[in-house]
C-alpha cells in the first residue's frame, strides 16, 4: 500500500526537498500552508512538483484548524517543519515565535496522539538551542543554552516531543539539525544574502553586501542531505532524538570568501567590527561593509555538531562540503540572474 505523508512547512526550503525526496520513494505528499494574500509556491514551481503534491489550510497557531486535518487525514508520517524559522525576527516577535515554535507543536501531537497516535512523527529541532554551547562539538546529550526566543521556543518543541514519546508511546522523534542551505534559501539567511548579492555585483552590481557579525561560525551542510536523514529517523524501529550536521565550521567570512571565489572574484579584508571592509582585489571595488543593523542582541558565536550517532543508527553522513555549497548556491544565483 502507498504511504502518506503531511508535511508542515512545505512551501518551505526543507519542506520543498523533502516532498521531492518523498515523491520519489512513492509517497502521497500532503502538505500544510498558511493562508496568505499570495500563496508562495515558488519553492515547489522550482522543483517541478507543484501538480505532485495536496496542499492544505494549516497554521500552528490555529488549533481547531489543526485538530480537523489530522482527524480527517490520517497519514503514516508527519513531519513538522513548519515554524517562524529566522532567529533575527524572533527578537522582534517573540510571542509569535513561542505559539508557532513551541506550542504549535503541542496542538499537532496531542491531536495525534487523539486520533491516530500510530502516526510517525518528526519534529524539526534545531542546534539554535545550543546556543551559548557548553560542549563542543555538540552532540545528542549536550545542554542547551538557548540566545534567542526562537531557541527558546524551540527547546519546547524538543522536550514536548521527547515527553509524548515517554508518556503515550508514540513514534515521535526530533532531529537537532545544524544549518542547512541550498539555492532555495530564503534570501534573509546569510548564506543567501551573501550568494545572491555577491552574484549580482559578478554581474556589474555596484551595491555592496552589508552584513554583521562576520566571527559567527556554522556547520553549514546541503538542505537535500538532512532532509533524507529526517526520513530515515521515521523509518527506525523506535523513535529517537539524533543530531545532524557536518562536523565542520566555517566563518562567516569564509563562507563570503568561497562564494566570491567561484564567482571570479578575490576579496581582501582589512578593518575590525564595523569598520570592517572587503574589497575585490582585482578592481578595487568595495564587496562588503558591516553594520551595526545586522548584529543580534544575544549571539550564537560558534556551532558545530557531531553526527555519529545518526551515522551509526541510521547510515546517514553529509555528502556535501562548504566549498562545494558556496559554490552550488553562489552559480545558481549567478544563473537566474541572466
Ligand atoms: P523556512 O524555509 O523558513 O520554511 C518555514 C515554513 O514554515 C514555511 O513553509 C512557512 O510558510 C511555514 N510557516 C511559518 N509560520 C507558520 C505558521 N504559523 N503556520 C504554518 N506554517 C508556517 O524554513 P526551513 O529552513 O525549511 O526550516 C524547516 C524547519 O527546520 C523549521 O522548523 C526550522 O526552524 C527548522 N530548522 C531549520 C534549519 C536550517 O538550517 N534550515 C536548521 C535547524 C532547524 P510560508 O511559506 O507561508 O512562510
Ligand atoms: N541573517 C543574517 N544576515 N545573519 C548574519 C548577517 C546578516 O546580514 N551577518 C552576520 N550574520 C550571522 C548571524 O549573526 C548568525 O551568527 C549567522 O550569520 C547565521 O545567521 P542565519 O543565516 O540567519 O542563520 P542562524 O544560524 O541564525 O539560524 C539558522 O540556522 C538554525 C540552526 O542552527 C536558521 O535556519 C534557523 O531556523 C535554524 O534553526
């Protein structure tokens, strides 16, 4: 028989390529979408699966809406990755972040737990929640140190899963995924910002890319692996918690470095916090400034994540390095810009 699969989140980076990956293993992809004056299917378009997927009314803050589509829906899998997922905004809306991040995911397991509690369920935690780490790498049983209210919020949606799992049984687990990029990024995120600029000055921008705390340092792997490792936690005999990431960081710096490589252009930087500048070496001309605007008011200065018991348990390993990402994502910007 087929299985079903809901997916939260779909018009989203990870929801895209894991619809895609779902489709492909012969699911029956339904997925969840806020109602907005525009319906952002971009992501979806771009993967050619728009005709391929059901698409639903759903939002985390909403119970009843909640409630209604998991009793009349029953699935064999579902996956929550729907959140509000920029850790900047959520200074600015942490009510929000708390309901969406945290309760949201709540609504979502106690209605499984009502209707169908032998659904799989995925929640999509987040190495945010190490924040201020207090181990490095950070692993499975690191403690979390939360710097944002998305962090925070999504500390929540983490043990609230683990407590279901304990207390009703259910096959509810929690991926603790390190940053994930691809071409599909929202353009808010970093590494997006810093491709797409960077691509339009390859093509005659003078526009420099202002950025803010350049010493911030990620374990940046390719959104399309992690989403197969989400997938493989809900194929495992029993639920779990599992980290996923690269075991590699790399500076902010480093990563605006790589991407204006593979795009023709050698940077040098020279100056200290927000004086700080980069400037094509070849031209003189000025790539990129800091500002103070883009600086957070609690920072998560260094991640990097040890993946080994997901490698053990469920054969999973990251297939894509930092350069090659910069690079995946800085020509594909280059390209639609054409
Ligand atoms: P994303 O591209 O920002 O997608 C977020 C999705 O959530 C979008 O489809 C968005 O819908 C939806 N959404 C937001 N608020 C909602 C609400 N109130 N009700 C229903 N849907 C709502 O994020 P992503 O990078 O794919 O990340 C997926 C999940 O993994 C998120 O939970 C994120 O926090 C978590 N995570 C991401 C990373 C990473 O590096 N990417 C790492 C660890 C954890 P719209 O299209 O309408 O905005
Ligand atoms: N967005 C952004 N814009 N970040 C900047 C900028 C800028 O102009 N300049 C420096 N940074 C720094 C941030 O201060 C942060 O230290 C780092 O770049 C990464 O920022 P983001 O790309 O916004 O990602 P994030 O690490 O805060 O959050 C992402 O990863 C989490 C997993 O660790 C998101 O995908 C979260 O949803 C996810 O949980």
């Amino acid at each position: 028989m087929t299985s079903k699969a809901f997916i939260t989140g779909i018009t989203g980076q990870d929801g895209a390529y894991l619809a895609k990956l779902l489709l492909e293993k012969g699911y029956h992809v339904h997925g969840g979408v806020r109602r907005i004056s525009h319906q952002e299917t971009l992501r979806l378009e771009k993967l050619g699966i728009l005709q391929d997927v059901r698409l639903s009314e759903f939002d985390l803050s909403e119970m009843n809406n909640i409630t209604r589509l998991i009793r009349d829906n029953p699935v064999d899998e579902f996956y929550n990755l729907a959140a509000q997922s920029f850790v900047g905004s959520s200074w600015d809306q942490p009510i929000y972040a708390g309901d969406v991040n945290g309760l949201g995911v709540v609504r979502i397991l106690d209605s499984l737990r009502t209707y169908h509690p032998e659904t799989r369920f995925y929640q999509a935690s987040t190495s945010e929640m190490f924040g201020l780490v207090q181990e490095v790498p950070q692993r499975e049983t690191t403690r979390f140190y939360p710097r944002s209210p998305y962090g925070v919020s999504k500390v929540y949606g983490h043990y609230i899963t683990t407590n279901y799992r304990e207390s009703f049984g259910m096959h509810a687990s929690s991926g603790i995924l390190f940053n994930h990029e691809s071409p599909l990024r929202g353009q808010e995120f970093v590494t997006r910002k810093i491709t797409m600029a960077l691509a339009k000055i390859a093509r005659g921008s003078a526009q420099p890319l202002i950025l803010g705390n350049l010493e911030a340092q990620r374990d940046w792997g390719f959104a399309g692996d992690y989403v197969e490792g989400m997938w493989r936690m809900l194929q495992q005999e029993e639920a779990n918690n599992y980290v996923l990431a690269t075991g590699v960081t790399t500076p902010i710096r480093d990563f605006v470095r790589f991407a204006a490589e593979c795009l023709g252009m050698e940077l040098e930087f020279d100056g200290e916090g927000v004086n700080e500048i980069a400037i094509n070496k070849k031209t003189g001309q000025k790539v990129v400034e800091v500002s103070e605007q883009f600086f957070r008011p609690a920072e998560v200065d260094l991640l990097i994540g040890d993946a080994s018991k997901a490698q053990a348990e469920l054969g999973w390993k990251a297939t894509v390095e930092i350069r090659e990402l910069a690079e995946m994502m800085a020509k594909s910007d280059y390209d639609d810009l054409r």
